[in-house]
C-alpha cells in the first residue's frame, strides 16, 4: 500500500491509523532518508497508542520505552540506529530481549544497520520517501 501525505499533521494521522492494526510482537522497521518523516510517523503511533508524552527520537540514547495500555499492548519500544556504530551496542542496553516480545510493539529506524538482529523476525517495513507536495509512504 502507498499514501502521499503532505503535511506532518497528515504524516501523524497515518501513524495513528497504523496503529489500530498493531499488535503485541510486531515490528516496524522504518527507512527513509535524513528527513523524511520517519520521527513523526512514530508521534502518529504513539498518539495510536493513547501515548500522551512527548516522542523524541532515541538518536542519542538508541532506544526509548513508553508504558502503553491498549489492548495486548504494554509498551512502544522506539529504536533509532542512526547513530550507532555496531549492532553489540543494542545488545549491551538489552534491545534484543524487546525485539517480537509479547505485548511489545517495536519501531526501528534504520533497520539497514541491524540486519543480524532483525534476521529470523517477523517485520513489517515502512518505507517514507520525499515526494513533490510531501512524502510517499511505502507500507509492506
């Protein structure tokens, strides 16, 4: 499936729809360049979710968790791998025990860079892609 949004509010508005079909387990893996609206698509899940706190992106501290209370879900776990240097970075800050956890949903930006770990997962990618007028939004 693809949407062509054209603002951040219309960006947010797919995340919170998106979310309605998440379950306990699931992976996101987002890719997209520098830009293109992979932090805000993950505030539209959050806002999904019933998360009220304010979702910053993890570039620095890797992974941030909010307690979720929706259905089989009890938490977000949101990855940011941009910055990291190997995938044994992640596992020292224990990511891999989040990774399809019952009542996990788990987002990871940059999947590219955490293959190993991603290998043998169940996933759904998000491709986001700047677009004349907005962004195209790739969902497998």
């Amino acid at each position: 499936m693809e949407k062509v949004t054209s603002s951040e509010k219309q960006t947010k508005k797919l995340g919170e729809e998106i979310a309605s079909r998440l379950r306990g387990g699931d992976i996101l893996c987002l890719s997209g360049e520098l830009g293109a609206g992979k932090t805000t698509l993950v505030k539209g899940l959050a806002l999904g979710l019933g998360i009220k706190k304010e979702i910053t992106s993890p570039t620095f501290a890797l992974l941030n968790i909010y307690e979720v209370k929706k259905g089989d879900i009890k938490r977000l776990i949101h990855i940011d791998t941009y910055r990291l240097k190997n995938e044994e970075e992640l596992l020292d800050i224990g990511a891999e025990d989040y990774l399809g956890a019952d009542g996990t949903v788990c987002v990871v930006e940059w999947p590219e860079k955490i293959e190993g770990l991603l290998k043998n997962k169940k996933i759904k990618t998000i491709r986001l892609e700047h677009s004349p007028g907005g962004r195209k939004i790739i969902l497998n």
